[in-house]
C-alpha cells in the first residue's frame, strides 16, 4: 500500500532525515532531568522553532519531539497518564510545519525505548510492552504522524512489541538499534540481523541504524546492513561526531563539513535515508542537503576509506576490521 514515506523515497531517490531533538533542546534551554516531551504543552513554540529550522534547512523527515513518550517513561515525570495527550499535542506541532513547507515533508513519530527490562530481564512484560507502544501510537497517529519511527532500540524483542504496536494501531513503522558496544547494541543485536528481527505480516518500510558512537562507526554498521540484504530500505542517523566534554558542557566535534562527508559515504554504502543524530545541528543539516543534492553515488568505501574521510572507530569490532583489512593489503604488498 502507497504511503507518504514510500512515495517520498520513490520520488527522490534519497531522504534527508532531522537533526538531534535533545541537543538543541538544551541549547533552546532544556534543563538536565527535565523530559522534553512536556515541553509540546509547556513551551510549544520552541518545538516548532526546532522543527521549523529542520525544514529550511532541508530536512524531508521531521521526528517528533516524543521519543521519551511511553507511560513508562513518563511516569518518571508524574505524567504518565498524560502518554496520549502529549504524544497527540508533539505530532500536532510537527504536523503544522510540515504542512506549510511548501513540499512534502514526513512526520515521523519518534518512539524510543519504554525504559524498562523485558521478562525475563526485568518486570515488563511483552505484552504490557506492546500496550504501552500502542498507547503512545494512537497519540501520534491523532496528531498526524505518517510513519511511527522506532528509534535508539537495544533490544530485539522491545524492537518486536514496538512493531506490533505499530502493526495494531495501524500505522507503517521504521526502526533503527543504536549499535554502541563493541559493534553491536546492548542487548547483543548486531547490524547485520536487524533484517530479522521483525516476523510480522507487515514489514517495515526500512530499518538501520542511529545514535551509536560517532559518524564513523554507524558507516561500518550500515556496510554489514548492507551486506546482509542489498535490497532493504536503509536509515543511518549518526551522531555529529565524537562527544566530547569541556568543563560542564558536551560538545560535538562534528563539522557540517564532516557530516556532509558522511552523508557522501553513507549514500555510496546504499542508505536511502540519512540523518544526524545527537550533535547535528541545523548548520550540520544544511550541509547535508547540499552534499545529497549534489553528490554522484560511487563505489561503497572500506573501513580504511571512512577512516581517512571520517576519523577513528570507537567500537574495537570495528576497529579490529580495519586493522585487518590493512594487515591483509600489506601483505599482498609484500
């Protein structure tokens, strides 16, 4: 069945997805602690203000400010009788820049992970799991979300209750693990199953990666994507290089110049829809539109090519692989 995503994609070829919600939450000034999802009802125009610089600067997917949405999280607040509610109000808003564009725009509804263990790690059980998705859905559906986009996923069985969910309120849905320990999420899941991690009768329109440990690293995770389904529809949103702190604050060392480059690469490695995640800015994106806009897709780098381009790995999996490949060229040198 057609869908705005799906008709975006066949449209252009390649989509640019948003930049990092919280980063620029904080900077709009977002407290430490305090859940951003409130801010739908508290400071709506500031939500707006984000999403409407993620437009002009280019950006065909916007995420709504709800990744934090389910009652599970929200209980840490004393709203989680409110999931609905502030789901609804945070697709409303991005609705409402999407729709005075000018050009079609997505609405993704950001679904993150409830916070919980699953049985038999911890308490929640799937099934609650799934209703507490489900809830959170059927709020960004009545605000006007097009796609349900499950995201920072570490676990394959909550990436399962969020697709039923998905599948029960009848809105298509994405994910996306965060690969962030030793190459693979937390919970074990590495890049190169994430194809099977879902068995329902409706499939998601794409799945990849985001957040993760910088730029380079979530090339290496789209390159064992890529390698595991050549035909699948494949997101990379990665963060704008590499945190670092300086006194209190967390600064990026992401340029646009280096997430221009990484755009580059992650279209020749097959992604279809590219982003940034903590970090990018809205200079960041613009710099990524232009390099989609104007790039011509070449041959799918090596790890040592994203090395030179892009800097260091920081998960060891990753690093190993490159050390490899340099080892075996050296010696065919020899």
């Amino acid at each position: 069945m057609s869908n705005p995503l799906t008709d975006l994609l066949e449209k252009k070829g390649v989509l640019l997805a948003d930049g990092a919600t919280g980063t620029n939450l904080f900077a709009m000034g977002l407290m430490s602690g305090d859940a951003p999802e409130l801010w739908n009802a508290d400071a709506p125009e500031k939500i707006t203000a984000l999403h409407q610089g993620f437009v002009d600067a280019g950006a065909d997917i916007i995420l709504t400010n709800s990744f934090g949405g389910t009652r599970h999280r929200m209980k840490l607040h004393h709203a989680q009788d409110r999931a609905f509610e502030i789901n609804k109000r945070a697709a409303e808003i991005a609705r409402a820049v999407a729709d005075k564009a000018g050009r079609p725009v997505i609405v993704a509804g950001s679904v993150g992970p409830t916070g919980e263990l699953l049985q038999p790690l911890g308490a929640l059980s799937f099934e609650e799991a799934v209703d507490a998705f489900a809830e959170q859905m059927e709020g960004l559906k009545a605000g006007g979300a097009d796609v349900a986009w499950i995201e920072t996923m570490s676990s394959p069985d909550e990436i399962r209750a969020a697709a039923e969910a998905a599948v029960r309120v009848r809105l298509p849905y994405t994910f996306t693990g965060s690969f962030d320990t030793a190459g693979k999420t937390m919970m074990g899941l590495h890049p190169r199953d994430i194809h099977g991690v879902v068995d329902a009768a409706e499939k998601p329109l794409a799945v990849g990666a985001n957040c993760g440990v910088g730029a380079s690293d979530i090339l290496s995770s789209l390159l064992d994507m890529r390698a595991s389904d050549p035909d699948a529809t494949i997101i990379v949103k990665g963060n704008c290089g590499i945190p670092e702190f300086r006194g209190e604050e967390i600064v990026y060392s992401g340029t646009p110049e280096l997430m221009a480059d990484y755009a580059r690469m992650a279209i020749d490695a097959g992604a279809r829809i590219i982003g940034g995640c903590c970090g990018t800015s809205c200079d960041h994106l613009r710099a990524m539109r232009e390099a989609i806009d104007t790039h011509v897709k070449t041959d799918s780098p090596s790890l040592d090519e994203i090395v030179d381009r892009i800097g260091p790995f920081r998960n060891k999996t990753a690093n190993d692989n490159a050390a490899s490949t340099r080892e075996r060229r050296g010696r065919r040198r020899a």
